[in-house]
C-alpha cells in the first residue's frame, strides 16, 4: 500500500469518529497472503469509552450467509445434495408454496413451482424481507413474527412458520434479498443431523481455526463485544441490535453468527486460496470459482433490493454479490470482486485479480451504507499497481 494514502485512508476514518458519526473500527487489507494493514480506531463501546481492540467482537449478522453458503456447497461436494434438487426434498414444508398476486388491492394465490437449493443460495426462491417493503408477503410476515420475534424457535421451528407465509415472486424468476440463508441452516440441520452452530464448529470455524466466531460470545469475552451509540447520531430512529451474550434457540444462518476480523480474515484467506488454508481442503477450487460467479443471468433484479445492496454492473453467486465488469458501478474494483457485507455496519470484499481482502468492521448500523462505498473507495487509492 501506498504509505501516504494508507495514512490518509485511515484518517479519513478517524475523522469520522472525532466527529461523533461513528464510534470505531477495525480494518484491515491482506494482499498476496500479506497482511499490509491492520489497525483499530476510537471506542468498543461508547456507553463506558471502552477503546477498540484488534480483536474487539463485532454482530456480523449477514456477514453469515457466506459461511453458511460454504456449509451448503461442502454437502454438495460430500453428494448429499445437489443444487437442483427442490427444496422440499430436505424441508417437506416447502413442497407446496403458495404465491401471493396482487391486483388491484386484491390478494389472490396460486401454486408455485418448486425452489431449488441454488435458488436460495441465490436469493431467487421467491421469499423476502419483512422490512424491504410492504407488500402483502412482507405483512404477512411481520404478522407472523418473522424476525426477532422468532428469536426463541429452533431453526426447524422457524422454517416451518417461514415457510407457511406466502411467497412474493414464482422462485428463479427474481432477485429479491431474503431470508433464503435461514432457511439453508435449516437444511444444513436435516442433513446433517446436527445443529448449524455446531455442524458449522466442526466443519469450519475449528478446521480453519476460526475460534472466536459462533451465535454467541461466551461470558468471560463479553467484555470485548462492540457496540453502536445508544442513539442514532444522524437522528433516525437506532437499530435494535441482537443480543450475543445469550445462546439462541435459533441459529441464524442469514444473520446470527459473531466474530471477529482476524476469524473473518481467516475465512476470506481460504476463499481467496481457492478452497484451502494452512493445508487444510473444505472446498475444491473450482467449486470456489463456481460460487463467485455470477448465477442471475438475466434473472431481475428486485426494486426493494437493487441500488445499495446490488448496485448495477453486479451479479449474485451462491451467497456472496459478483462485479462482472470494471466500470457502471459508482465504486472502483476489478471484475471478479465478491463481497457482502452486515446490517450492524460490518463489511469485506475480495479482489482475486489483485490477490486482496478488505475488511471493516464497525457497528453503526444507519450508517452502514456511507461506510461501505467510503471503505472501498479509500482501499483502491491506496493500493499499489
């Protein structure tokens, strides 16, 4: 990295917290398996001036569906599921969805075809988000508690509610950003016969040494979790953030998990290596290549989730955003980048072209969507050809 720039990148960031806007972060850049920064800034916890540490605990939330993506594909490598198969073959409650059609005020439904794995790997299953919109499958789910509410069920317990409620596009017709990654933990749970938490505990947090990444920080480390401002310091109204400090019933597979960034880096190492790291295989290469290509096709995407969350010139893969070309995106990066990012604040992105990770780590949740474009902006003008 260029010295000045990496300089100015991190007191674009520090100005950012002087200013009262966010209350700390960490950040770092790993480029040819070289870690070339790696820095913390302001507050842990702004409740008590708690100062950022490199291995503060971040809510990662949607910074999941990634790592639960990988749990999906090694079942595919292990010939326990393929990605045509409907979903209802593991999850019999998905068998016979219904989908809602709106016209003229009036709700009316008809049977839908059958999702398949890779369309919720994809987000193409047809489900959604209670809070992208309000459209009749999003008020039925918040009239059905989906979300925090649900908090106490088990993931089979969830599936099952979830999948009861109507479905808001005819699945592989449509990108719309939803709950498919919870119902895959669900699906990791019937096949496998263990929990997500603890079939994700062996099958990868432990193998890539991923120790402090899990739904819940245990409580001699609860003195290292961040936190956001207890009030919105642009004066919205504060996301509720989740509560770690107890185990939930309900393992989120779309956005339970915490960590911290050396775990998160550990696990982009491995992504950017194709599958391995420190000698250990999860993944074969090309299955790595196949996830962090692009799935859509022509397949739309959604009003409710284009812009922020997929910007124009990118595609989805299985369970990660793809950039298929240089230019059209209002933020520089190669083609080929993967990334997502959490609704807390927290975000990454790989650049296999450059051999590169980012990752920012910070809980400011309304303000996630300044952050991200500023972090990958600063990132790029700071790297060296």
């Amino acid at each position: 990295m260029h010295v000045d720039r990496k300089a100015r990148l991190i007191s674009t960031l520090q100005s950012e917290i002087d200013s009262g806007r966010l209350p700390g972060a960490v950040v770092m850049l790993s480029r040819h398996g070289k870690v070339e920064l790696f820095e913390r800034l302001g507050q842990q916890n702004p409740e008590d001036a708690t100062p950022m540490a490199l291995n503060s605990i971040f809510r990662i939330y949607s910074m999941t569906k990634p790592i639960v993506s990988v749990a999906v594909m090694m079942l595919m490598e292990q010939g326990k599921l393929l990605l045509s198969d409907p979903v209802g073959k593991y999850l019999p409650e998905y068998a016979k969805q219904q989908l809602a059609v709106e016209s003229d005020g009036q709700v009316s439904y008809t049977a839908a075809k059958p999702a398949t794995v890779q369309d919720l790997l994809r987000h193409t299953a047809g489900l959604t988000y209670e809070f992208l919109g309000n459209s009749a499958v999003q008020k039925a789910y918040r009239s059905a508690k989906i979300g925090m509410a649900l908090r106490d069920a088990s993931n089979a317990e969830f599936s099952k509610v979830l999948s009861a409620q109507p479905l808001q596009f005819e699945p592989s017709t449509m990108w719309e950003y939803s709950r498919a990654t919870d119902v895959l933990g669900a699906l990791v749970e019937a096949i496998s016969g263990q929990t997500l938490g603890n079939f994700l505990q062996e099958q990868i947090f432990k193998p890539l040494k991923m120790l402090e990444t899990g739904f819940s920080v245990p409580a001699d480390q609860h003195h290292r979790i961040a936190e956001p401002f207890k009030k919105d310091p642009d004066g919205g109204i504060q996301l509720k953030l989740i509560n770690i400090q107890d185990h939930p019933s309900f393992e989120s597979g779309g956005g339970g998990l915490v960590s911290t960034a050396q775990d998160y880096a550990r696990f982009l190492q491995f992504m950017l290596n194709k599958g391995e790291l420190d000698g250990v295989r999860l993944l074969s290469s090309h299955t790595v290549d196949f996830m962090t290509a692009d799935h859509l096709g022509n397949i739309p995407i959604s009003v409710a989730s284009a812009g922020t969350l997929l910007p124009p010139g990118h595609g989805f893969g299985l369970g990660f955003a793809v950039r298929k070309e240089v230019g059209i995106s209002t933020v520089p990066g190669s083609a080929g980048v993967y990334y997502w990012g959490g609704i807390a604040g927290t975000s990454f992105f790989v650049d296999p072209k450059l051999d590169m990770f980012a990752i920012l780590m910070i809980q400011a949740p309304n303000q996630r969507d300044y952050y991200r474009p500023l972090f990958r902006s600063l990132v790029y003008a700071a790297l060296e050809a």
